[in-house]
C-alpha cells in the first residue's frame, strides 16, 4: 500500500530586527574595531550574526548563533598570516610565491569545509544544530576538477562549475539527522548565464542606439558633432555602466538564489517527497530598486546608513521566502530532537574556524 502524502504547512519567513537598533549594534562595533586594531572584530561578528539570527524567524521562532569570537579570530589569523606570507615572497623571490600559491590552493578546499563545518555547528534552531559533514578529499578532488575545466574551456565551465560546489555544499548540510538535498542544476545554472548574456548584448545595443539619437539631436541643435559625441560617450558609459550593474548583479543573485532555494529539501517522508522545502520569490526590478536605494543612502550619509540597507536587504529576503514542511514544522523539529536525543551529537571539532569577515 502506497503511504500517503502528509499534508502541507506554509509557515513566512520573517526578519523582525530593527534599523535603529542595529545601527546601535553596528556602530559600536565599528569602533571597537578600530580601536583594537581589528582584533574586536570576530567579537563584532559573533555579536551581529547573533542579533540577526535571533530576528530571523520561521514560524516564531528564531535561530540561535553559538560561534566563539576566540576561533573566528584564529581564523582571521591564519588568513592573515597566509596574506602575508604571499605578500612577502613576491619580494623574495617569484618560484617560493608560485610555490606557495599552489600549497594554498591545495589547502584551501580544507580550509573552506573546515570553516563551513564550523559555521554550521554553531547554528542552531529550536536548540538542535546544523551540520555540515564534508570531507576535504572529496572538496579537493572537486575544486580541481571545477578549476581545470574552467580554465581548459577559457571560463564556459564556470556555470557548471558553480553547480557542482553549490551541491557539494548543500547535500554536505543536515538539520539535525536530516539531511539536505539538492538537484544537480547544470542545466538551470546554464540557462541563467545564457540569459545574461543575452541582456549584456541588450545593453550595448541600446547603449549604441541611445548614442546615436543623442549626436543625431545634437546635431540638428547645431552642436558641435565630435564634442556631442564625446560628452554623450562619456554620459552613457557613466549611467549605462552603473544601469548594468545594478540590473545585471541584481539578475544573477536573484535567478541563482531563487533556483537554488526552490530546489533544496531537507528530509524525505515515507513518501518520498521532501519533509522541507522552500520557495523564493525574489524579483530583479525589486532587488535592482533595493540595491539602489540603499547604495545612494550609504554614499549620502558617509556610510552611516549601512545598518539601516542591511536589515532592509534582510527584510525583503525574508519577505520573499517561505518554507513548506509536510506535516507541519512542529512534528518535523520533534522527529530531529528525537533522533538527536536518541544518538547524540559527536564531539565539536578541535580546531574548528572561521574565515568570515
């Protein structure tokens, strides 16, 4: 007898934090910061993370940040020490850099799970961690892979390139026992880029047609042609190069993450469908607006309205996501805390870090 689906339940995502208060937040963070020399910042990190987790919240409850400010700042060291040890060796000599470089790039798949690993244990929801389980092996034999191909093809591999280690990450994640699961989006990711380019080509098109309207008007206003032309070349690079970037970085964040988050699942009931899952609804106009917006806010007041462009960036994420779980996501987090409870969570790795900034 086939099992029946369980019913579904859609629980909002929502993002309660405050920009005031968070500029609160921010700001002494900023000068502590500078105060120490940045020494303060991993606790600036474990501070902000912890208050945006707490507002970030999934059918009222909040997540939980447990990070230790100690290990993102032995993190921060080691990249530091690493920055510098490249830095210094392009002095010294060009065969030790190219030697280092390549030492670096053979650990840095360790120190990417290792980082992902420790990112994942310190967050938690409803008390019950995430994991992350990646081995760096295999995240070794991956980056390599992804990297020649990316070079052999002058950079056509990167769309399956980015498919592949967003899967690496993905299906490496568990709530819990749960595990995440996530499609291969080759083809998808492929689409996107496509696209992309299709509206890079759009760009310069209407670029080249907006120019040539504005020398033929200027030249029927009797204005000089070549200095019509070169004040016009000027203004439409300037706007057009500022146009594209908004629309284009906005297209690419909102296509990928929407692909990505509508296809991730996290369990599997008897029936085979996913315990969890999520839609995304993030629109390119929206978050081209929003990015706009929040970028002219930054520049007018020197910087002092970042806090206020970051909750509402969060805001409107937030507000464009929703999470489904089968049978609804109380009986789902019972059925983890039972699991967890009844093998119990492995000791937390030695030297775990951070690399985030």
């Amino acid at each position: 007898m086939a099992a029946v689906p369980e019913a579904e339940q859609r629980y909002p995502v929502e993002f309660t934090a405050a920009a005031g208060e968070y500029f609160r937040i921010w700001i002494v963070n900023l000068a502590l910061t500078l105060l120490s020399l940045g020494i303060y910042s991993a606790w600036a990190k474990v501070r902000k993370k912890r208050y945006f987790y707490a507002h970030l919240r999934i059918g009222g409850e909040g997540f939980e940040y447990r990070g230790d400010p100690v290990a993102i700042l032995r993190g921060r060291a080691i990249a530091v020490v690493i920055f510098v040890l490249y830095g210094a060796a392009g002095h010294l000599s060009v065969p030790l850099q190219i030697a280092l470089g390549l030492v670096f790039a053979i650990a840095f798949p360790w120190l990417l799970v290792r980082s992902l690993a420790f990112s994942a244990r310190n967050t938690a929801y409803r008390n019950i961690r995430f994991h992350f389980d990646g081995k760096y092996l295999d995240a070794l034999r991956l980056f390599a892979l992804c990297a020649a191909l990316v070079v052999i093809t002058l950079g056509l591999a990167y769309p399956y390139a980015q498919a592949r280690l967003t899967k690496f990450s993905a299906d490496h994640h568990r709530y819990g026992t749960a595990p995440f699961a996530l499609p291969r989006l080759t083809g998808t990711f492929y689409g996107i880029y496509l696209r992309f380019v299709g509206l890079i080509v759009l760009f310069v098109v209407l670029f080249l047609l907006a120019g040539i309207l504005f020398s033929i008007v200027a030249a029927l206003a009797g204005v000089n042609a070549r200095a019509a032309g070169v004040f016009s070349g000027v203004l439409l690079m300037s706007f057009g190069t500022i146009a594209f970037y908004l629309v284009g970085f906005a297209y690419l964040r909102t296509r990928i993450a929407n692909a990505v988050w509508n296809h991730l699942a996290i369990g599997a009931t008897a029936a085979g469908s996913p315990q969890v899952r999520f839609e995304s609804r993030l629109r390119v106009r929206d978050f081209a607006g929003l990015y706009l917006v929040n970028i002219l806010a930054i520049v007018f007041t020197l910087g002092l309205a970042t806090p206020w462009a970051m909750v509402r960036t969060m805001r409107y994420r937030a507000q464009k996501t929703t999470v489904v779980a089968a049978g609804g996501l109380d009986q789902f987090v019972a059925a983890r805390a039972a699991d967890v409870d009844a093998s119990g969570e492995e000791m937390g790795e030695m030297f775990g870090f951070d690399f985030g900034f």
